[in-house]
C-alpha cells in the first residue's frame, strides 16, 4: 500500500512516501498559520523529490496538533454545555469545578446537574427524570450553548442516561454536537467529564479542519481516504475525527515513538524526540507507546482519557545557551521556529544548543566556521547539562533498573551523545528528523475496552475473552482487516474498595488497515 504520512508541528509540517516498509522520500516544510498552506507546500516537494503519481496514492495519515493549540490558547472553542446525571451524589463537585478560569470563560460556563447516574455494578442512583433535563437543556440554550457534553457516574458501565439525553437533544435541536463521556474517558468521574467537555468545545473547530484536509489533499490530485493520529498510534477517518477530536492531542509524540520503533526494528525501547523547543522521552512497548496510568493534564485541565506516558523537557535545537560563573544552563528558552535565522551556524548572534552540537562535533550543521572560536569549555559544559538532564529523564521513564536501548529521532536528536549514560546503546535510524511522519503513515487501526466486571474466581478466564473478543470487534469495526488483528496490551486491576469481586479491565488490539477504511 503506497501511503502518504503528513505531521503538521508547530514549526515544520513533514510529508514521507512509505511502499510497504520502504521510505521512497521525506521533505520538511514551513508550517502556515492555516496548517493547510503547509501541507500543499509539503505535498509539492514530496511530488517534485519522487515524482510519485498522486492517484498512485492509497491512504493519506495525517497527525495534527490543531486542537490542542486550540484549548491551549482558548481559542475558536464552542459555546458548550457540561451536563451532568449523577444528583443526589457529586452536588459538591459539579461540572467545571476544577478548570482554570480563563477556559471557563471561554466556553460559557454552562455548568447543569441532573439526577441520575449508576452505582459501579449499573444500577441506578436515581431514575431519569426528563421534563429536568429537558428544562436544563432549555436553560442552556437560552444561555448561548451550542454543544453539549453529557457526562453520568459510572457511565462506562451503564450509559443508558448518556444515550437518553442524547436521543432528547437530537429531538429538540437536530444536529447540534453531542459528546458522551463513556465514549470518550475511562473509569474516574471528573477525568472523564472533563475530557468529554473538551471534545465538545472543539467540535466546531474539528468540523472545519476535517473539511479542510479533504480539501487539501483533493485538491493535490490525491483520490484516496485520509485518517487522522489518534493518540494511542492508532488511525481515525475524518468523520470520527469530527466527533472526537480530542482523540488527536497526543498524536505528535506518539507518531515519533511509532516512527521510531518502525526505523529502529526495536520494538521495546526509550525513545527521545527532540524538537527545537522540548525533548518528549517515551517507552515503546510492543510498537506502542506506554501509556499514561493516571490522569493528564492538559492545558490545565485534568483529564483520564488515552494519552501517552510522555516526559518533557525544555531542551531543543534551538534552545538558549547561556555562560555564565553559576554554570552553563539550556534552555528552557528557545529560539523555536527561527533556528535557521538566529543560530549562530546559520549566520546569526544566538548561542544556541544546535551551535554547540555542531562546535563539539556531534553534528555537521550550517556553517561550523562561525562556531570555532566557541570555547571548549563553555561547549563541553553546554553538552554536558544536555547528556545529564537526557539521561535523568530516561532514567525516571524506565520500568526497571537494567538499562534499556534509546532511540533518538527528531531534527534535534543531533544532540544526543553516541553513549548516553543508562542506555544499553543509543540508535539514531535513518530518516529520525521525519519519525513523526513516518509514525504517521504507518499507523494500524486499534480497538479498546476499558471497563468494571464482577470476576467470579472461576469465571476469571471467561471475563477475559469476552473483553479481547469485544476490543477485537471495535477493531474490526473501526477499520481494522479481519485476521490481522491481535491483542498487544491487557490490564487487570482489581478494585478492592468496591464490592463483589469487581475487577477493572481494559484491553487494546490492533490491527492493519482495510483498504476499505475504517467505518467507526
């Protein structure tokens, strides 16, 4: 299958052709404040350096950091509604409790509790009551609301008072957005609500993005279905994406670990991704990212659905270096976007990380003229802060005390020493500037269940199955071919403060993507 992979950053978008498990060309360009104008540019150069045929083309994987820009800067977010089933419980925590301020106000503050919501075993703390939710919808709308984000205790287990006051907004407003918490987050009552209040504030937003990829990538003569990243390394088709963009924030990091293990051969590694503000360090395990077992924050915001386990450091390319009597400290500012202006490589007057790489002869960058009359000690003191601060992240991923092989991509990666103090030996693979494309275009299709069940001891083994069967089946559902898909990580927790042998289990499989495209 001939795919094309495409990671729009915050400074680059990277565009890769992959055959099967061949690279046939990779290209950088400037990322536009319209994220399009990037891709068409990136599109272009990829044509002009392999001359590939666009209706050659079967599949285009795209990883975007769009929306979560969008909740970081609070902007072009939707007037939304945060409904809540859970009286006569959770009243002194109600929706929005714990959000910052500024993002409160940029929503709306549409904070409503109804009665309702399922003990952990699914029965019902108190009955729907319509003609109150029906009255609380009418107060939101008047109020400006435009989107709504339907949340109810223990939803995942029993969503019958979600899907209820679903069917109840599409009766009275036809078509307006609706975001259910048990589709969204996991176990974990405000991580979930808050995840679903997000995805319901970038509905909007996804619906213009998603419309304009199609655009794009048409318009480049390209006949062929377009997937979105999800978080977890997995794909979404464009109309998923416009339900679910939060399923998106992640899905730059991710795209590199993927890119990574897919350039590296190693499935199980550390990898570092450097960038020229941040290093993102991550564990690969079986191709996946680890992920993250508590909640996330984002943007300030505490939320519990898929993320990868991701550290990150103010260390980049283009990060300042400055000397001085207490030390030679990096970073954490950086001069971002405009290495390629301000390095003094390049011709201009910042000190930065990647002239230091380049002066200690890690890399052969710019113009190494202008950084011989760096001194050696202010370069070796500079290269030693980046060593010790990599290898003291790497060391706090680690599960364990053996060292572990370290995979270095990113155009930034150039910083990273040959021999990393904790790795078993550090791999830099071919193509590591553009892992996150490459992530991108070879991403399978996934399927997930993560839920509560009663396990009687001796139906343990049966409980089991039917998860993988039913994380299979969304698999499946969601795109995946049948017969290539397999189970690649399982969790069995048991909740020992809850009654009658409850056991929390969740489940992945994965599988290759169906020329026919997922249908989720």
């Amino acid at each position: 299958m001939l795919r094309l992979g495409i990671d729009v950053g915050g400074t680059n978008t990277d565009a890769v052709l992959i055959d099967g498990d061949r690279v046939l060309g990779a290209v950088k360009a400037s990322t536009t404040p319209d994220v399009t104008g990037g891709i068409v540019t990136a599109i272009g150069d990829l044509r002009q350096a392999t001359g590939f045929d666009p209706a050659a083309v079967q599949a285009v994987m795209i990883g975007t950091t769009h929306f979560i820009n969008a909740l970081v800067e609070g902007e072009r977010l939707a007037q939304t509604a945060a409904i809540r089933f859970g009286l006569p419980a959770t009243r002194a925590l109600p929706p929005l409790v714990d959000w910052p301020d500024r993002l409160v106000t940029a929503i709306g503050g549409h904070s409503h509790l109804c009665h309702g919501g399922h003990e952990y075993d699914g029965t019902p703390i108190a009955a729907f009551d319509e003609a109150e939710f029906r009255a609380v919808l009418d107060r939101a709308v008047a109020a400006g609301a435009t989107s709504f984000a339907l949340s109810s205790v223990f939803s995942p287990v029993n969503a019958e008072f979600e899907t209820r006051a679903a069917e109840i907004i599409a009766e009275q407003l036809p078509g307006a957005p609706v975001s259910l918490s048990h589709e969204i987050g996991r176990m974990g009552l405000l991580g979930r609500e808050n995840a679903t209040v997000v995805n319901a504030a970038l509905r909007g937003l996804a619906d213009q993005v998603a419309t304009g990829l199609l655009r794009t990538v048409a318009e480049a003569g390209i006949n062929a279905p377009v997937f979105l990243s999800q978080n977890d390394g997995t794909l979404m088709d464009v109309d998923y994406a416009r339900r679910y963009p939060v399923a998106t924030f992640a899905s730059g990091p991710t795209n590199s670990m993927r890119g990574a293990a897919f350039l590296s051969r190693l499935p199980s590694c550390a990898v570092i991704d450097i960038g020229g503000t941040t290093s993102d360090v991550g564990i690969l395990r079986q191709g996946f990212p680890r992920e993250a077992s508590t909640d996330v924050n984002v943007a300030g915001v505490q939320t519990n659905f898929r993320m990868p386990d991701v550290l990150s450091i103010g260390i980049g390319g283009g990060s300042h270096v400055m000397h001085q009597a207490s030390g030679t400290p990096v970073g954490p500012a950086s001069v971002g976007y405009r290495l390629a202006q301000e390095a003094l490589v390049f011709g201009g007057t910042r000190l930065t990380a990647t002239d230091v790489a380049v002066a200690g002869g890690r890399a052969e960058v710019g113009d190494a003229s202008l950084v011989a009359h760096l001194d050696k000690s202010v370069v070796d003191a500079a290269l030693r802060v980046v060593d010790d601060r990599l290898a003291e992240v790497v060391d706090r991923m680690r599960a364990s005390a053996e060292p572990v092989p370290v995979v270095a991509v990113g155009g930034g990666s150039i910083l990273v020493p040959e021999d990393l103090a904790g790795a078993l030996r550090v791999v830099r693979p071919d193509h590591f500037a553009v892992a996150n494309a490459i992530g991108a275009a070879i991403a399978q299709v996934g399927g997930e269940v993560d839920r509560v069940y009663s396990v009687v001891p001796q139906q343990r083994d049966t409980v089991l199955d039917e998860a993988r069967q039913e994380a299979v089946d969304r698999a499946v559902a969601a795109g995946a071919r049948p017969g290539s898909v397999e189970i690649v990580d399982i969790e069995e927790v048991p909740l020992a403060y809850l009654p009658g042998n409850a056991t929390r289990i969740r489940v992945k499989a994965v599988g290759e993507l169906s020329l026919g495209g997922p249908r989720a």
